[in-house]
C-alpha cells in the first residue's frame, strides 16, 4: 500500500466517527440497513482481495459499517425491514452468485453496483431534507474516494472502479446536501 491508499483508508474509516457519536447519543438508526451495507461493503472487499486490488477502502468501510452495527445493536427497536433493504438484500445475493458464476471481478462490478443503488435513498433523501445529512462528512468520504483512487497500481477494475465511484457517489450526497445553505428547513419551524 502506498501514502494514497493509506490516508484514503485511514479518512475513509475516521468519517464514522461523527455517525458513531451521533448513535451513541441516541440518534436512531435502522440496524437492517447497516448490516446490509457491511454486506456490500465486504463482498467488495473481498472480491477485490481475491484479485489482489486495491481492498483498503472497502475494508475501511467494513470495519466503519460494523462500527455501526455495534453502536446500534445495543437498541433492537431500530430494527425495521422496507423495500429498501429487501432490495439491498437482493443486490447482496446478486453480488455472491456473481462471484460464484463468474469469479470476483465481476463481483467486483456488482457490489459497486449495488453499493450505488443501495446508497440512492441517501441521496434522494438528502436532497429533500438536506439539513439532516453533513456535507462535511460525504466530502471527506469522497476525499477517501479520491485518495485510494490515486493510490491505485493502474486502471484496473480492481485497483480504481471501487474508488471512484464510491467517491462520485459522496461528492454527490455533499453537493446535494449543501443546498441546507439555502433552503429552508421547513420540519424546524413545525416543531414549535
């Protein structure tokens, strides 16, 4: 691993950090969602692994999405089932009879897939309440992106399409979620 792969990993696992802190306080969170994503997050990883790619970002997003599920375990009332993580569920299957059927690069391709597909409710969301999503954080994700991107041995399925898009994805979420600067929370004025 080079400085680029490194400072990626290393951003990309520190920007749990506030998610953490804010589900210890008690800010609710859906434990199906999270352990769904650690799913993705791991069959990304280990396919990656398996073709001996760039696998530290992914791995940093494991070890954050479990993070996570700890903090939110501790409260099982946060467990709730919608079409959304039945759909995630599906893309996690998908992604394992890929990498069974075809081998981990195209597994590889699929857990992409699905890590985008199964992040677009964030985005849709932040984009109609962005006031509830931090900018910040997406765009140190992104920078997380960006760095293990550079970091890559060459331009490979393997060493930079992970990278990329997770990070095209936050970049995103953060342009979208900066638009709290001029739109009005509306849900704030209800509350009193």
């Amino acid at each position: 691993m080079n400085n680029y792969t490194w400072f990626g990993m290393l951003l990309g696992l520190s920007m749990f950090f506030p998610q953490w802190c804010a589900v210890m306080r008690g800010r609710p969170q859906n434990l199906a969602s999270w352990l769904l994503w650690w799913m993705i997050a791991m069959v990304s990883a280990m396919s990656i692994r398996a073709q001996n790619g760039n696998s530290s970002l992914p791995f940093a997003y494991c070890f954050g999405d479990m993070m996570i599920v700890c903090a939110i375990i501790r409260d099982w009332k946060s467990v709730r089932w919608t079409r959304v993580e039945t759909t995630t569920l599906i893309l996690v299957v998908g992604c394992i009879v890929a990498w069974k059927v075809s081998g981990p690069k195209a597994a590889t391709i699929m857990a992409t897939v699905a890590h985008l597909t199964a992040g677009m409710p964030q985005l849709i969301d932040s984009y109609r309440k962005p006031w509830n999503t931090s900018a910040l954080v997406y765009l140190g994700f992104a920078t997380a992106g960006l760095l293990s991107m550079l970091g890559g041995k060459d331009w490979s399925v393997e060493q930079r399409l992970y990278p990329f898009s997770t990070g095209l994805y936050c970049i995103s979420v953060s342009i979208v979620a900066a638009r709290k600067l001029w739109v009005k929370d509306t849900q704030k004025d209800k509350r009193f």
